[in-house]
C-alpha cells in the first residue's frame, strides 16, 4: 500500500540549517515533492525530484532522495523566519488502471525561532 | 498565484444543510483533484476527475459527490452536513506531474 511518513515537529534558530525528511513505502513512485503551506493558505509546491535523480537543489533548497531507503529529505539553507510554515512530502505512484496517485505526508510543522 | 481558483473562500452553514463549493483549475489542466484538510485528519484525498469523468475516489463520504463540467471547472456538493465535516476543502489541477493548489475554501458547520 502506500503510505508517506514525516515527523510532525521540528523547530530551528534562525540562520541555522533545517532539515525535514519523510519516508515513503511504494517503491513504484515516479515522483516525488515537497509543499509549503502558511497558515490560512493553500499548498504552494516548493520542488520535486524525479525518482532516478539523487539529489536536486534549488536556491536555499535541496533535497535528497535515498531510494534504497525510501527516504526523502529537505534541506533549508540559512532558514528565516518566512519559512516557519508546515512542510508536506507527496509522492506520485501509477494507478493500476489508469493515471496517477497523489499520496500526501501528515505535513512537518516548522518553527524558526528568532 | 497557483491560477487555481476556489469558491467561495469562506462558507458558515447548520447542520443538516448543502453546500456547493466551486472550483476552476489553470488554464489548460484536464486533472481536478479535491482533498478534505482537518485538523485531526491531515490532508485527505476525496476524488479525482479528468476532462469530465471520475477517475479515483478516495475517503469521500456518499454524502459527498462531485462532478467536472465540460468547461473543467468542477464543483463539490457536501450534503446532511454535520459538525464534523468542517475543515478546510482544496482543490488542485495538474496536466501531468506537477499538482497545484487552490487557496481552499473554509467551511465552518454550525
């Protein structure tokens, strides 16, 4: 079955470096994603990797794909107080009979502490 | 600006009440995707459609149903509404690998 796991807390000081990682169970997954939503705001997609890529970085964000673990990371450089938010991993999975899965992670909530 | 756009943005409704919250995906996505945020809960999928026709169903009560119009705008009817069905409710599109997000529609039943 599938199933995304992350843990659902992680407070850091601002400037210092978070790091949110999730776990997911369906090896077929062809993609997989990270969502910033701020309160009283929809999900925003911060990135994506594609499931034969290792590593992807973007600005201050890179994230890290262990496949062999089904372990998926967030990294945020020089983390400032506009990203306190939660954090939500998904991943893509084929349907068997047609199109694809959406499986969405409890969501990380993150606090930056000043 | 995601260019998915939920209606209306606030609804405060009874019990035992419908509702019908209305959803329009970007300009170009054939995917609507409806999904049920509460606190208890998280984040649930509730049903998919693709250029008018159901394509997945996920936790969504028969009290709930949906459709897509041919336009690809879509609506979500919530019926017998009870307390418990308050939350946040999403829509997103998506034409191949990437999901965007409305910015919901908050529904508080009383």
């Amino acid at each position: 079955g599938e199933d995304v796991e992350q843990s659902l807390f992680l407070s850091v000081r601002e400037g210092d470096s978070s790091v949110i990682n999730c776990t997911y169970t369906d090896s077929s997954s062809t993609y997989l994603y990270w969502y910033k939503q701020e309160p009283g705001a929809g999900l925003q997609l911060l990135t994506y990797i594609f499931s034969n890529m290792d590593m992807k970085q973007d600005q201050r964000l890179t994230v890290l794909l262990n496949k062999k673990d089904k372990h998926l990371s967030l990294r945020i450089a020089d983390t400032q107080t506009g990203d306190s938010a939660i954090y939500f991993c998904a991943e893509i999975t084929p349907r068997v009979n047609y199109g694809q899965n959406f499986v969405f992670g409890p969501g990380t909530r993150l606090s930056v502490l000043p | 600006d995601s260019g998915v756009t939920q209606t209306p943005k606030h609804l405060i409704t009874a019990t035992g009440q419908r509702v019908t919250l209305r959803c329009s995906p970007r300009s170009g996505d054939l995917s609507v995707y409806w999904y049920q945020q509460s606190l208890d809960q998280g984040l649930q999928f509730l049903i998919q459609y693709y250029n008018g026709e159901e394509r997945a169903k996920g936790n969504i009560l028969e009290r709930f149903s949906a459709q897509q119009f041919p336009d690809l705008h879509s609506e979500l009817n919530l019926s017998s509404l009870e307390l418990g069905d308050s939350a946040l409710y999403f829509c997103a599109s998506s034409s191949s690998s990437e999901q965007y997000f409305g910015p919901g529609t908050r529904l508080t039943v009383t």
